[in-house]
C-alpha cells in the first residue's frame, strides 16, 4: 500500500519520482540521473512537497 504521506501537491506519488528516489539510492542510479541532467549527483535532491524544509 503506498504511503499517502508521499502524495504530493503536483499529484506524483513520490515512489514513483525518479529524482526523488535517485536521492535514497545513493548508488547507480543516483549516477545514472546526474549524468541524464547533466548535474553533480549531490545536487539531487527532493524531500517531497510536503517536506518540513524547502
């Protein structure tokens, strides 16, 4: 069952976000994405839309 504290308000359920995930993965696919936004992996980031922090 998903967790429904990760709907956010744009609708995406946040398991299914890849940048979201790729933040958790810390590995392959964490790389896999950088390269795909041409971004240092350390500038994933994604906490969710109803995160405490910005």
């Amino acid at each position: 069952m998903p967790n429904l504290n990760l709907i956010t308000r744009c609708g995406i359920y946040c398991g299914a976000c890849y940048i979201y995930r790729a933040e958790r993965d810390d590995g392959d696919f964490l790389s896999e994405v950088a390269k795909q936004q041409k971004s240092n992996p350390n500038e994933i980031k994604c906490n969710g839309c109803f995160a405490p922090n910005e």
